[in-house]
C-alpha cells in the first residue's frame, strides 16, 4: 500500500489534514524512547518506500561515521556547501535542545508543522512498515524532508556504527566521510579499533568518493582502504598530519592550509583535523575557493562540543563520554593551564566512567556528580563512590538531576560539565543556549 506522502506531509501549500500538532507529536517521539535500538534496515526501509520515497527527488549524500568529530565535521560540511550556493540539509543526533535542530535546511531547522506533519504520515504506515525506533523515525523524517525541500546535498551523520545504522538506507552517497575512529560502544560494534571500523566502513558504497580525518588511527584507516578498495573507490586525505595550528585559545583556533589561514569559533585543536576533513569532502562535490570556506567555517557553532558559555570565570559544556573524546577535552583544558575547576558529571554505565574520571580529576578543586536522564545511567552515587576513590581529596557531592547539580555550582569558580550530552546538553538549556 503506497500513500500520497506529500500531500499530507506538507500542509503550508498542498492541503491535507494533520492528525497531531507540534506539542503531541513530540510527545509521541518521547513515548516510543523505550522501545530502544534495533538493528538492521528492513523497517526503515520499508517505511520509506511506504511514505513515497520514489516520489521525490533525492540530494547526494554525503554520509558520516566515526567515533568523535562527526557532529562538528558535519555541520562545518553544511555550512561550506551552503556558503558555495548550494541548498543543504544536514542530519545530526543526539538532539541538543529542541528535537527539530537536528533536521535543518541551510541552517534553518524543520518548521514545527512539518515535523507535525511527517510524525502523522509515518504513524500512519507502522502497522505496515513495523515499529520504529526513535531514531528510525526521526532518520525517516530527515530524508522525507529534505526530498521535498529540494535539497541539493544532505549531509547525514550516522548514529551508531554504519553498517546496521538507520541512515546506511540511503543510496550511495556521494562521499562516505569518517572521523577519527575509536573504542566506543565496545560489545556493539566490536572489541578493537579494526572491528569497530569494519562496521563504520559499512556506509562505503560503490562508486561513492571516501574521505578519512589525517587524524585517523592506523587500525582504522586500514579497514578504509581495504573497504574502499572492494567497492572501487578512492580515498582521500586532506594531509599527512594535523593541519598547523597558528592560535589556539578559548572560543577559537586559527590555522594555516595551502597558504591561506583559516578561524573556527570552536575550541580544541581537533577541530582544525575536522575542518580540513570538511574541507575535503566538499572539495570533491563542489568548487571551492578560499573565501567560500572561510564564509563555511565561521558560521558552525556545536553545543556541547568543548562549547565556552562564559569565558571569565570560565564555563564549558562537553557531551564527550569515550576515552578518545575525554582525552581531548584534557588537552584543550592543559592547553588553557585550566585548574581549579567545578566539575559536573554523569555517566552512562556502559561508558569507561573509571578511565575517563582518571583524565579529568587533575584539573578539578571540586566535584558534583548526578545521574543523567537516561536509562542506561550509571548513579551519581556510584560515580562519586568512583572519584571518592581515585582522589580522595577532592570534595565530591551528588545531585540527583543535572538541573539540580547547577544549582550548587559557586558562580566564581570555573564550571566544567562533562561526560554525557544528557547532563551537558540539560545544564545548556539552563543558560538559555
């Protein structure tokens, strides 16, 4: 059974009638959470071809996995391809803040009606399709959206993994992009560096181009060249090494490539490795000038990617949570001679909270810990009972939510939230970011 999906999606110009508003459709999002993560394409697939996806008119994707980076190498690709004159539509999760800003159009999220409206159309094809997860539903309503918004690109970031990830139901891309590749989701995706890229590798496609951040691990960037080399594609990598970081400073870094220099508002060093991946990727769809990409590069913001709230005292939010993304948070802060900090944290339970702690403690005068929103949390008691433990001298004191963590902080103390985008991304909405 097909339906006339654009119809009654779109209801600001070809009519049609919605069974739900904004309000309740999220609150339908919410409701289906529990049902958790499943694998496998058959459902999203399905659901697709139901909801009219030969009826409408697909961008070249550019798809992106990896382990860290993939938010930020996303949203620079965006901005380069729109500051180019191309009409892009970019795909991220998890959601920090409103869900429809993770759906956007050229930096513009999905109006609420439209979310509205995919939410009533895709309700109305599950007992065809079969259950979807959240994060199906929500991949589903980012492709039906940019199909009709005429987008020309759609950069799509996968979610966990490639291989099995909801968004590999896309056709091939036009480039499959990776970010450095670590350990993380260990027991999902695999045990080492070479298995976990052998999943995230998953998204290379015949007759796509394949890009890999100069950052990337040996391991990894074996398991690309051998994938790459099975579906006859080239690789390419912006540099031999990190791109030459001119300044890096709270809020900023200013970097040299090919004679020109570049500014990110972003903080970490990291960040000029995923600009020059950006870069590259955008390099093989579009022409690109220096300007254009200065234009791309100065507009991306990423909450909760090492984001300064507040400069003096200093407040920074980092949803990093795997031992890759913690380290790099550690360097940013040894680079800024960061120290006496108050430091909120909560973990999910299957995250390696020990190691991590291990890293960020040095910089600390202070902890408190909570338990983040999720169901795969690990209690702030247990976490402080962890820190309590590796350094006994520091005060440590649990909150039961994120929200009530802030409201112990001291004001005129450096503020670090860390560990999880459910605390980091909650404690954001306080200071109406």
């Amino acid at each position: 059974m097909k339906y006339d999906a654009w119809r009654v999606i779109f209801l600001y110009g070809e009519g049609g009638e919605c069974r739900v508003n904004y309000k309740e459709s999220l609150e339908y999002i919410i409701s289906i959470r529990d049902r958790g993560m499943l694998w496998g394409l058959e459902r999203i697939r399905k659901a697709w071809m139901l909801c009219g996806a030969e009826q409408g008119t697909h961008p070249r994707y550019m798809h992106v996995a990896g382990t860290n980076g993939k938010g930020s190498v996303s949203c620079m690709l965006q901005n380069i391809l729109t500051a180019a004159g191309h009409r892009t539509g970019l795909f991220t999760s998890p959601a920090i803040g409103e869900i429809t800003s993770t759906i956007s159009v050229d930096g513009e999220p999905i109006p609420d009606e439209s979310f509205a409206g995919l939410v009533t159309l895709i309700t109305t094809i599950e007992a065809d399709a079969g259950v979807l997860t959240e994060f199906e539903m929500l991949t589903l309503i980012a492709l039906l959206y940019f199909s009709k918004s005429g987008v020309e690109f759609a950069v799509i970031e996968c979610g966990l993994g490639g291989l099995d990830d909801a968004t590999n139901v896309i056709p091939p891309p036009a480039a499959a992009i990776f970010t450095p590749i670590a350990l993380d989701h260990i027991g999902i995706l695999g045990d080492n560096i070479a298995d976990i890229a052998g999943k995230k590798c998953g998204i290379i496609k015949p007759t796509c181009a394949v890009v890999s951040s100069p950052a990337q691990h040996p391991d990894a960037l074996d398991v690309i060249f051998k994938t790459a080399a099975e579906n006859e594609a080239t690789v390419y990598i912006p540099a031999a090494g990190p791109a030459p970081t001119i300044l890096s400073e709270a809020g900023g870094i200013t970097f040299s490539r090919q004679d020109e220099i570049y500014h990110i508002p972003m903080t970490g060093r990291f960040q000029c490795d995923n600009a020059l991946t950006a870069i590259q990727a955008a390099e093989l769809v579009v022409p690109l000038t220096p300007g254009i990409i200065r234009r791309g590069l100065s507009r991306p913001v990423m909450p909760c990617r090492q984001e300064i709230v507040r400069r003096d005292p200093l407040i920074m939010l980092d949803g990093a949570h795997n031992l890759h993304g913690v380290a790099a948070l550690a360097d940013t802060l040894r680079e800024l001679n960061a120290g006496g900090i108050t430091l909120i944290t909560g973990m999910l339970a299957d995250k390696p909270y020990r190691q991590c702690m291990k890293l960020l403690l040095p910089f600390c005068s202070e902890v408190i810990c909570c338990t983040p929103p999720n169901n795969r949390a690990l209690s702030g008691d247990a976490l402080a009972d962890v820190i309590n433990e590796l350094s006994p001298g520091i005060p440590v004191t649990v909150a039961a939510t994120p929200t009530q963590a802030a409201a112990m902080i001291n004001p005129a103390v450096p503020l670090l939230v860390a560990g999880s985008f459910y605390v980091s991304g909650e404690i954001r909405r306080l200071y109406g970011c």
